[in-house]
C-alpha cells in the first residue's frame, strides 16, 4: 500500500503550515491544499474505483479516449487520447485514432495496446463498474476479437448491436474508461491478476498528476506530470486531507492552511461568505441523494408501505434549513440538465396521508426499520431528518452511521433494511442512471449486478428493465427523451426509492485561487485547471 514515510508526511504537513505573517498561515504558491471527505475511497483500479473521491483522484491520475473540456463541459465530448473516430454503417464497428506522442507517468509511450489492455481487463476482472462496458455485449469469451489494437495507433471496438453513437462514447469517458500502462501494470502482476492487487494503492496513466502518497481515510498527495499532453499543471503537488467535520474546514480555510473546502455546511457557507479572502463558489451536480428500501425485507416489499415512506419526509423543510442552498428537492432519477430529465415533484410531507397507508398494510404501529447511511455530518442530519418525521407516522426507525466503505459493502450485498446515500452519474448520458435505477435483467443473488441499485434493493422489473433497454436503442432523440420520461413517471409511483434532492455544490475557495472545475453533472473535479 502506499503510504505516507514519517519524513515526507512531516515534510509535507510542515509546508501547508508556511506562514506569511505571525497570524495568517499560507499554502505554498505551487501546492493545492484541500479539504473533504475521502473516507469512501475503496480502489484506486480504475476497474474497481466507483466512488466520488476515488473518481476525483483517477480523474487527474488518468486520461480516457474521450475527455471533457474542463473550460467549457457543455461542449459535450471531445476527442482525448483518441484523437478521432470513424463508426461503420451499421453502427457497431468503432475505429478509434490515438494521439501520439504521449507517454505514461513511467515514461512508457501510450499506444493503442494500452487501450486494448484497459478495456479488455475491466471486462475481465468483472468489478463492479465493469457493466459500463459489458453492457455492450463484451465478456470474457469474445473480448479479445471486439476489443482490439490493429496497429500501434488504431483501436477497434465492435459492439453486439447498434447503439446510439454519443452514447458509446460517453461510456469510455468514465472511469472505467481511465487509460492503464500496460507494461507496468503487468510488471506488477501477481497470479494473473493484470495488476490488479498493485493497481489497488497506486496509479499507472498519462494524466496531469500521479500518485505520490495515500494513507486511507487521512490524506493523498499528488505530483505533478511536468510533461502533461493537455497543458503543463500549474499547482506542482495536490495534497487532499480527509476532514469531513466543516467546522474543522471552515476553521482551515480562514486561516489560510487550506485552498479550499468541499464539505461545508450551510451555516458555514454563510459564514465564509462574508470573508474578504474566501470565495464560495456553486455548482450543479449530477449527484442525487436518495433512499431505498430492500425489497427482500418485508413489509418493506409492500407498495403501500413503500408509498408511505415517500409522504413522510419532509423534502422541502430539510432543504430550506440544514440543506439550504447546497441541494434542491428532486425526485426522478435522470439529474436536471440530463435528456430527459424531468422536473415533476409528486410528493411532499403529508404524515396522515403515511399514517393511513401504513395502517392500510396491517403495520399502524409495529413497523421497525434500520437505516444505514454515511457517517458525514450532512447525511447525518438528513438521516435524524427523515428519522424525525417516519417516528410521527408510527416507523420505529434506528440510524447506523457507517464509514462510505462500510456502508457500500453491506448495501452491495442486499443486506440492508433501507440505504441512504447518493448516487452520481457515470457519464453524460442517460442511461447511466436509468440503467442503475430503473433495469434489473436479473434479480437472483448470483447475479452480483452490484453496479445497478435495482438489483441491489432486490428489485424485480421485467417490464420496466424492457423499457430501458429500448430507450437506450432509440436512435431519434426527442423520442428518446420522451421514453425516459414515461420511465421515470412510472418510477415514481411505484419504485421502492424514496427520490430525494439534487446537489449543489458549494465550495469554500481561498482569494488568489483560480480555475477549481468540479465537474458540474458531467464529470469529476480538476486539478491541472487551478492557478494561484
């Protein structure tokens, strides 16, 4: 694993602590200084990786074939390290050009061998967000002929039917599309693994940084790539410190020992605000915070008792006080800005109406549940929250507050009462969340679809799952749109997902630093883009 060496970590923690006068303390004016909570990270293998703070690190280790401009996300996809492609006229035969002249962090040249590694062993190694490619009819058996380099700057992807092209393409920009060193991956490997057990605590790609130390739940640092192919990155070290209490980062950030601060709470927020030397700046996310009941748990299978937990919460009042200004009540699962998207919001604290449907299922009072959500403060409150109004319509409810790997394990393992948590995009498309929330082809435990939260909550849909596979074949895109509209009316009414809020980010940014991108609801964070 790696980390911290007692020397580099006092070194390090020495030089966020440079001070420019007795009472102020200044970053060095080549290193970012961060603050946030990283305790969800499980994986750095882009293979593996399918949480935010891994996304925002690999976003800035490693680079895709198709890449986003951070100046200007709306463009949509630009070419990356695939600098051009071709599609076949029937649609399934992508040929992809890549960009030469680039090298790994190793100094290894980037070819098109790397791309045929990267693919092939997501699909292979079979991790979690491994159906973002699957889903394109790779597996193990055919891998190797519809994923492959013809010559050192030519890759050919053959899909197992036509698909939109914007949305293929999409798929490669997401972290599972996160371009690997062949070479040191497989000097690393270990039993067959493709570097795997390596790859777990380090990183291998052409991005703007690489990894120089993390120590799980505490920190990372990252070194700048001098010689980055998309421009050369202003801050020479990122140094990411896992704080998730805000008052503890809003006390950093005023005191100028942190560049900026991510998890804010609103109170905070309004605090800094007034500060000369602090910026706040705002973001819409793809992130959709949502809660959902285990469909193999009864009563909680009861479309009653479902529809009750959707009448007692309290959307609006959490967002006008412990929310305010950093969510906005959203209860479909494509975020707004998605194709799409839909902006209907059916339900609203009614505890009556809870109470009667409750009582309607047989369970006016005997209802226990357990509600396991993240240990950060902000879903900590939302959870007390919703914990507050289920106690008034008659649901004994009790909280475990858990670590994001902690929670994330049991929830993959349909073990849970009911989850609350977020969930983000993982490309621009949308499908990435009607895929997720709205398809289940397979409903048994030995399907593992850990990677769809249909599954996961023991969801079983055939019609629904039929629904989302035509939309995502629909060539015309105001159709299209229509389609996961009707999709997500129908999920509404009668999904065991109680649709919460959309997130908007607010970040504390100290006066002189420029260019912080988060990514709004397409992508992850930027680093390379920050001057001071």
């Amino acid at each position: 694993m790696t980390k911290f060496t007692s020397a580099f970590a006092a070194g390090m923690l020495a030089a966020v602590a440079m001070t420019s006068t007795a009472a102020l303390a200044a970053t060095p004016k080549d290193t970012l200084v961060i603050a946030t909570s990283i305790d969800d990270i499980v994986s750095l293998d882009p293979a593996e990786a399918f949480e935010f703070s891994g996304g925002d690190l690999l976003q800035n280790t490693y680079d895709h074939l198709v890449e986003f401009d951070p100046k200007n996300l709306s463009a949509g996809y630009q070419p990356g390290l695939a600098t051009s492609w071709t599609v076949s006229e029937d649609g399934k035969t992508f040929t992809l050009k890549m960009r030469e002249g680039v090298k790994f962090q190793s100094g290894n040249p980037f070819t098109a061998a790397d791309a045929e590694f990267t693919l092939r062993r997501a699909v292979l190694l079979q991790k979690t967000p491994s159906f973002i490619l699957t889903q394109f009819g790779f597996n193990k058996d055919n891998v190797n002929e519809t994923i492959k380099a013809t010559d050192a700057s030519t890759l050919v992807i053959v899909t197992d039917k036509k698909y939109a092209q914007s949305f293929v393409l999409n798929c490669l920009s997401a972290t599972i599309g996160s371009i690997v060193d062949k070479k040191t991956a497989l000097e690393h490997e270990k039993d067959g693994d493709f570097g795997y057990e390596w790859l777990k605590t380090n990183t291998a790609g052409t991005g703007a940084y690489s990894l120089k130390a993390w120590k799980p739940n505490e920190s990372y640092v990252l070194e700048a790539n001098e010689s980055y192919w998309r421009a050369k990155p202003a801050m020479k070290r990122v140094f990411v410190r896992h704080i998730s209490e805000s008052a503890s980062q809003r006390l950093l950030l005023e005191k100028g020992d942190i560049d900026v601060a991510r998890n804010l709470s609103p109170e905070d927020i309004a605090a800094v605000s007034s500060n000369a030397d602090i910026k706040v700046a705002e973001d819409l996310r793809g992130r959709i915070m949502y809660m959902a009941l285990n469909q193999k748990k009864a009563p909680l299978n009861d479309p009653k008792v479902i529809e009750a937990f959707k009448w007692a919460v309290d959307y609006k009042g959490m967002t006008d006080t412990i929310l305010k200004g950093q969510y906005t009540v959203h209860q479909a699962f494509l975020p707004l800005t998605y194709l799409g998207e839909l902006k209907d919001k059916p339900y609203k604290l009614d505890i009556a109406k809870a109470k009667a449907l409750l009582a309607e299922a047989g369970h006016a009072s005997d209802l226990a549940v357990k509600i396991n959500h993240r240990n950060d403060p902000q879903t900590m409150a939302i959870a007390q929250a919703i914990q507050g109004t289920l106690t008034q319509a008659g649901v004994k409810v009790e909280l475990t507050a858990m670590t994001g790997k902690q929670s994330l394990g049991e929830y993959r393992a349909r073990e849970h009462d009911i989850y609350l948590g977020a969930w983000g995009p993982d490309y621009p498309d949308p499908h990435t969340n009607a895929d997720t929330f709205a398809h289940n082809p397979n409903n048994t435990d030995e399907a593992k679809l850990t990677g769809k939260l249909a599954w996961r909550n023991a969801w079983d849909i055939p019609q629904m799952s039929k629904a989302t596979e035509a939309a995502v074949e629909e060539a015309e895109t105001a159709k299209r749109a229509e389609m996961y509209r009707a999709i997500q009316a129908e999920h509404q009414k009668t999904s065991p997902f109680v649709m919460l809020f959309q997130k908007i980010e607010q970040t504390g940014v100290r006066k002189g630093v420029e260019g912080l991108v988060t990514g709004s609801a397409i992508s992850s964070v930027y680093y390379w883009t920050v001057t001071k």
